[in-house]
C-alpha cells in the first residue's frame, strides 16, 4: 500500500501542473481576464477615481461608497486584484506563446511534400491535366515560376516503392503567407508588452515600496515641507505620475501621488518656476488655450532650463515627463465687505487668501468660520429666456417655470439658441457652523441685469456640493450699490420709520374729504407692514418671520377662503405703497433726494420687496461681497517618469503588425504531382499533373489566385528546348 500511496503521490505533482498550464495557456482563460479587464476598465472609466470619500457619500450614498473603497472601485487601476489579473494574463499569454511558437515555427519551415498523391484528390480546389514535358523539366519549371512569383518551393523526386510504378514522380511543394502566423505570435507578445508596461507605469512599484520599503501613505494635513521621510519617495524612483501645484512666481519639487487611502510625496530631481501662465478663452467661457513659462532648476547642477509647456506638448527633462494638466488659483488676495442679511448683523470688512487661513467672524450671536475657496475673474452664463442665472430659482428652492416644463414632456423641449455673456469675478467661500457644517457661497461682484431692465447682484447659496446654486438677486441703486436696499432694509426694522411712513402713507392716499377712512385704512396698513417686517407673528406657531410669505399666514389664518383673493389684491397694493414710502425716508435719513413715482422706480422697489422678502430665508446672518481683488494664477501639472511608455509603444506596434497579418494575410499551400504519362516522340515526354490548392480564409480573391495559378503552372506549354 505504502508504495502504489507513494507513487500516486509522484505523479499527481506533474498531473496537477499539467493541468494548471492547460488552464492558464487556454484560451477560455484568456478571454475571461480580457472581459475581467474590459469590466474593471469601464468601471474605471464610469467611477471618477482617487476622490475623498466623502464624494462618494454625497453622490451615492454611505453603502455604496464603503462598497466602492471596500472593492477598491474609487482606485480601480492601482487596486491590487486589478494588478493581479494583468499578471495572470501576461502569464497566460506567455504560456500560449510559449506552446504555440514552436509548432509555427516548426510549421513555417515544413512544405509538407510527404502528403500521398492520392490525398491531393481530396482537395476542394484542384486540376489535372498533361503536360507535353518530362516531369522532371515541368517540375524545374514549375518550381522557378513559383519561386519568381514569391513562393517557397521544395522539390521532391519519389521512386516507385514495393514496385508500383504509380509511385513514381516529382512533387512540387510550395506555401507562401507565413506572416499569417508570424502574426498570431506578435499580437499575443503585444498583449504581454502592453500588460507588463501598464504594470510598469502603474502603482505596482509605489505600492511595492509602501510593502517593502519602509514608505507609507500620508493621511493627515500641513505644510508639504512638515511631512516625514517616510511618505516621501526617492527622486530615483523608477516610476511615478503624480500631480504637482505652482503658483506663479513660486516654485514647486515635491509631486502628490494620489492612493485610495491618502497621498505619497514624490520628491522631483529639480524644481519648477512658473514665470508666466497664459490662459484664453472660447466664446462660452471654456479655456480655449492655457499655457506655461517655466524654469526648469536642477537640484544637482543648478542649472536653469526654460521650456514652454501646453496641453499636448509636454517638457522633458531628466526623463520626466510634464505635462499641462489644468490651472487653479494661486493664493489671490480678497477685500470682503459683510452686507447685513439679519437685524442683527453688523457690516464690517475682512481681507483673505484663496485657499489660505480662514477668519473667525462673529455677527449678532452666532460664531461662524469663514473659508475663502475661489476666486473666478471670469464667469459666462446662459441668459436664453432667463437662463439659469435669471430663472425662478432663489433661496427658497422654489423654480417655478422649471417645476412647470417638468411636467409638460419631450413636446415642450425646444433647441432655444444660447445667450452668453460674461457676467465677471466672483468669490466663492464657506461658512462654517460651530457643529462643523458648511453652507457655500457663491457672490458676484458687479450688478448683473437678467432681462428685466434692473440691475441685481446676485447672491448664490447651496447646501451641498452636487446641488446647483440658488440666487438672491438684490437690485443695484443708481450708484450701482447695494447701499440703497441695506438702508430700506434696516428702515423697515425701525418702528418709528414704519410709523412714519405710514402717516405719509395716509395723507397721500386719504380723501380729506373721507377722514373716516384715514383710521381704519392706518391700521390694515401698519398690521401689513409689521408682518412684511417680522415684527408681528400671524400665528404662535408660524415658520416665518416676515416678508410675503408672513403676509400669506396671516390671510390663511384671518380671512375666509372666498375673501382671499380680494382682499389680498387690496393689501399688497397697500403694502406697496406703503413701503415705497419706506424706501424714501431711508433715503431722506442718507441726505438723498427721494424716488420719483416712475416706472422706473417702481422697477427697483418690486425687486427691492421681493429681495427683503426672500432675506428672511438667507441662512446668514451677512453676505459676503468682494470689493478688491488681486488675481494670482497657478498651474496644475502632471509629472510622470513612465520607462513602461516604451514597451507599450512596442506592443501597440506589434499589435498593429499582428492583426494586420492575421487579417489581411492568406496563408496559401500548393502541391503539384508530376508522374510520367507514356513515352512521346523525341526528347519529349508527356507527364500527368495534378495541382491542389490550400488556403486558411477562404475568399473571392483566393479563387482568383487558384484560376491564375492553374493557368500559369497548367495551361502554358514550355517554350524552348527541353531540358535534359
């Protein structure tokens, strides 16, 4: 027993090989990873990669963004079973080469003129006839007809064995289209070059020095300078592409390497300065061009090397590669001015850097964190029918005409030519909460008019970064300030202003002819505005502190149902007139001359109204509008150190090559069996010819090949004097 176990054992080693390599060269094997890939490739595509996980919460939710981090999808290309299903690949397309290259050697070599006579019958393109030579000269000449004509030709004389004499002859063998599988061999070593340089290129080498090297991801913030030695990479590392920031007149030599799990530092064997960056623009406010001057400074030498580098026309040096990747700011300087948006705010001025420090700002009773986070000089809008900087949508998320077309289907769908205009800088920033949350703003700094004749600045607010933003649009003044709509709004929360204009209200409406109306007509006014105002509740419970919608409480909540509509009519119509009268005694306490009752200044006290009204639901306490600016650009390249880059030339050249021949070249066989056919007169003899052809696609033109052939080799008698 202890034997027949011990030579089980002995050959179930070799069987279990055997049978690994059979899987691993088989073709089936090699078409599932190349699906695996395709897979994993447009997921790659499909899934942004390497961003924070908490862009992934926000757009898909906590499940799937554990999943995507848990399955390495947010890093698809450097994660370590996409790795290791190249790996497997370049084995088994090694292993299939390794198998198959003999044999077409072996194959290109061998003409097979063994095949027996009598097998050529069985050829679907085949001839017979005679030949008025012997077959030793039609074999000759055959042969070199053959040979001129591109083919390689072998001879082979047969004797007549065991005494049939039908044995007997000459048999010319010819093939041409070995490139066919020449072919077969360069597009399976392509795949192994271009899989061994995306392993090259990839992060396999970074990863390995996280594995073996001592090096490990930085998840952490600071100063690039304050991160240890053991995030930074060598500026001898073999491969690399990360992502370097400079500013301009700055320079930059420590590359970001993005991982799933936080960043490497890649230190660069020279800095780069940015002397110039020059961007321009399309029409629709896309960069048409953005480019770089730089100075190249070698760490070693000192040497300074000046290059130009644009999109699609990268630097090289010292086998690096630097590309233009994209533009961002540099650190621009802002001058804020805080415009109140609560009662109890105060304005006040704060200076900032993009990107920099953030300011601690503290206004009525809430503490709030301000971050500076862009600043755009140049901001192109569609204002087609108002466009999304003049529709519905303001801080109460409410879009009218958006909610309507929603509903009205494809027929509503129209191709609106585009208005584009460019409606200039504007700063975004943040404003952080005790609790750490954050709402975004988004500020212009100049009056925009949307269609309507009146001036407004437009004051962006959105919860969430994948949401759009909503706009406040307070008017400009003649002064093309909002100083106009801060006083009205400060007038309003004074009582004795609200008083007084409704006094002026009442002499100019009242009849002095009708004094009874004067008393009943001052208090549905000054109810009015103390609600428009916030001063007065409609009821215990209302969400609202004033404007419209206080106003629209308190009719649900007083008038009956079937009065509504009247009476709502005659009220804001008074609360109109009452608070114009509010918007000239704001001016009158400024020492400006009052508003004319035009259309004019009907415009601005309508957009005015509906400004403060929508203020109530600004969720900050001030708005933060840019006064000054002083613009700093910065360039965004990428850097990579790629020796794969050259392999994967190589293979896609073999690639090309290999399909190419596979496709487009036939492998083609040829036998013609010469046997004497009877004695003739003179030097001539007649021989028996019989011809097949063999061809691997078969095709019109190989048809054509096979009639030109049986014409030539067959059907031309021999010119001149036989041959011995």
């Amino acid at each position: 027993m202890s034997v027949s176990t011990h030579g089980l054992r002995v050959h179930r080693g070799p069987q279990v090989l055997r049978a690994a390599v059979e899987l691993f060269s088989s073709m089936r094997f090699a078409i599932a990873l190349l699906t695996v890939i395709c897979i994993a490739s447009i997921i790659g595509t499909v899934l942004k990669q390497h961003e924070s996980i908490n862009n992934y919460v926000n757009q898909f939710g906590p499940f799937w963004a554990e999943l995507f981090r848990a399955a390495k999808l947010d890093s698809v290309y450097s994660a370590w079973w996409f790795l290791l299903i190249l790996l497997f690949l370049v084995i088994s397309t090694s292993l299939c080469i390794a198998r198959n290259t003999p044999r077409i050697f072996i194959d290109l070599k061998t003409f097979k003129e063994g095949i027996r006579a009598q097998s050529l019958k069985a050829f679907g393109q085949r001839a017979e006839t005679r030949l008025d030579e012997a077959p030793a000269a039609a074999a000759n000449r055959i042969g070199q007809m053959l040979v001129s004509g591109g083919w390689k030709v072998k001879l082979q004389q047969r004797e007549a064995a065991n005494g049939h004499a039908d044995d007997a002859g000459w048999m010319v063998a010819a093939r041409a289209g070995g490139a066919h599988k020449l072919g077969y061999i360069a597009a399976h070593s392509a795949i192994v070059l271009v899989c061994i340089g995306g392993l090259l290129d990839g992060d396999l080498v970074v990863r390995a020095q996280t594995w073996f090297n001592g090096k490990s991801v930085f998840t952490g913030g600071g100063m690039i300078a304050d991160v240890p030695s053991q995030h930074r990479l060598s500026p001898r590392n073999p491969t690399f592409r990360g992502n370097i920031l400079v500013p301009e007149g700055a320079q930059g030599s420590v590359a970001i390497l993005q991982q799933s799990d936080g960043v490497l530092l890649q230190e660069l064997p020279f800095s780069i300065e940015l002397k110039k960056f020059i961007v321009d623009y399309y029409s629709t406010g896309m960069p048409k061009l953005f480019a770089s001057e730089v100075v190249l400074h070698d760490r070693e030498t000192g040497a300074q090397v000046p290059a130009r580098i644009e999109v699609n026309h990268p630097a090289s040096y010292k086998g690096v590669e630097i590309y233009q990747s994209s533009f961002d700011d540099g650190g621009s300087k802002v001058k804020l001015k805080a415009v109140p948006m609560a009662a109890a705010a105060k304005p006040f001025e704060v200076e900032g850097v993009i990107g920099g420090p953030s300011t601690e700002i503290t206004n009525g009773r809430e503490k709030l964190t301000l971050e500076y986070a862009a600043l755009r000089v140049i901001n192109v809008e569609n204002f087609a029918d108002g466009g999304a900087m003049g529709s519905g949508a303001d801080v109460r998320k409410v879009d009218l005409r958006h909610d309507i077309e929603s509903r009205l289907g494809a027929a509503n769908k129209t191709n609106k030519p585009k208005v584009l205009r460019n409606i200039g800088p504007s700063i975004g920033y943040k404003l952080r909460d005790a609790a750490g949350q954050a709402r975004e703003y988004q500020n212009y700094m100049v009056p925009v008019d949307t269609g309507d004749g009146q001036p407004v600045f437009l004051l962006g607010m959105r919860e969430k970064p994948e949401e759009p933003f909503r706009y406040l649009r307070v008017p400009a003044d003649e002064q093309g300030s909002m100083d106009s709509f801060v006083r009205m709004r400060t007038a309003l929360a004074d009582a004795d202003t609200r008083n007084r204009a409704v006094e002026r209200y009442i002499a100019r409406a009242v009849d002095p002819k009708r004094p009874e109306m004067a008393e009943q007509l001052r208090v549905s006014a000054a109810r009015a505005l103390a609600l428009f105002a916030g001063s007065e509740r409609a009821k215990a419970d209302a969400a609202t502190l004033g404007g419209w919608q206080a106003i629209a409480e308190f009719m649900e909540a007083n008038v009956p149902e079937a009065e509504r509509e009247r009476a709502g009519a005659v009220l804001v119509r008074i609360l109109n007139d009452v608070l114009f009268e509010v918007l000239n005694l704001s001016r009158e306490g400024a020492g400006l001359a009052a508003l004319p009752s035009d259309d004019k200044s009907q415009a601005f006290l309508t957009q005015a109204v509906l400004a403060i009204s929508d203020a109530y639901f600004y969720p900050a306490p001030v708005a933060m509008m840019m006064t000054d600016f002083t613009q700093v650009q910065a360039s965004v390249f990428q850097v990579a150190r790629a020796p794969g880059k050259n392999v994967v030339y190589l293979g896609c050249l073999l690639l090309i090559i290999g399909i190419f021949a596979m496709l487009y070249v036939r492998e083609r066989r040829l036998w013609v069996w010469l046997t004497p056919d009877g004695a003739g007169s003179g030097d001539n003899n007649t021989t028996a010819a019989t011809m097949a052809f063999s061809v691997n696609r078969k095709t019109i033109d190989s048809d054509r090949e096979f009639e030109h052939l049986k014409h030539k080799l067959l059907a031309l008698k021999k010119e001149g004097p036989a041959s011995p």
